[in-house]
C-alpha cells in the first residue's frame, strides 16, 4: 500500500508568454494532445490579448488541434505556484515567479504576424520541447506520433 502522493500526483505545467496567444497556447493544446490526462496543462499571458493569433490557430488547426475555445487568459502568480513547472517565453521580467515551481525559459520567436512557414517552423519547435518535456514528466508515458509533419 502506498502512503506518498507522488504515486498518484499528476504533474501540473504552466506555460506564459506576454499575450497568451500563440506560444503558450500552442505549448498546452500539444501538450494536452500528447499527455492524453497524464499532464495537466494551463497557460496565461503577463498581458492577454483579445483572442489567439489568428495564424497561430491556423496552423494548429492544420494539425488536427481544436482551437475554437481558447480565449486568453491572464497568468497569476497563484497559478505558477500551483505548478510543477513554469515554462517562459518570451515574457521576460514581467513573468511570474514562484520558489515552488521550477522556472524554464523556452526562447522562442513570436509568432504572430508571421507567415505560415515562420509559424510552423515555431510549433514544430514547440512540439519537440513538449514531447521531450513529456518525457521527463512521466517517464513511463508512450507518446503518440507527432502531429507535426516534417517537411
């Protein structure tokens, strides 16, 4: 019989960027797609915009990601503590910060306003950070195929 939570924690990960429109949405809806429940996913912006990067949802609904819900949120410092790990981008010092949670910064381009070739190239980055970060969370997880297509 167990006594620790660790056997049954679900790790939790926040993603923050500066409007919460395109790289942290992008980090959360992969990782939900992958971690299959196995990983509980947030994401916030320092200064949430109106809506998701149009081109940003185009791209992800390219490789099969429902995007018709996401509304931009603002990060608390609360939700950062709440996590196992806080991933940055691009959000610099106004990035919340917590002593609990690990902090890793992804330096990433942003992609809004950029073409879909720019975009990609930034979600395909994404999605191999997400799979690798996966992998160290849940060790035993098995992955599905990766959304995105090479090429």
């Amino acid at each position: 019989m167990s006594t620790g939570v660790s056997d049954d924690h679900v790790p939790q990960v926040v993603f923050v960027c500066r409007a919460n429109g395109g790289r942290s949405v992008a980090s959360r809806l992969l990782t939900e797609h992958y971690a299959r429940g196995r990983v509980v996913a947030v994401s916030g912006g320092t200064e949430p915009g109106e809506h998701i990067h149009p081109e940003v949802a185009k791209v992800l609904e390219g490789l099969g990601l429902d995007t018709s819900r996401e509304t931009p949120e603002l990060i608390t410092v609360e939700t950062v503590a709440a996590s196992d790990v806080a991933i940055t981008m691009g959000c610099g010092d106004n990035c919340p910060w917590s002593p609990t949670t690990r902090m890793v910064d992804w330096p990433l381009d942003d992609p809004k306003g950029q073409d879909d070739a720019t975009v990609r190239r930034i979600v395909a980055d994404i999605d191999t950070r997400v799979r690798a970060l996966l992998l160290e969370l849940v060790p035993d997880i098995e992955l599905p195929p990766s959304v995105v297509v090479p090429g």
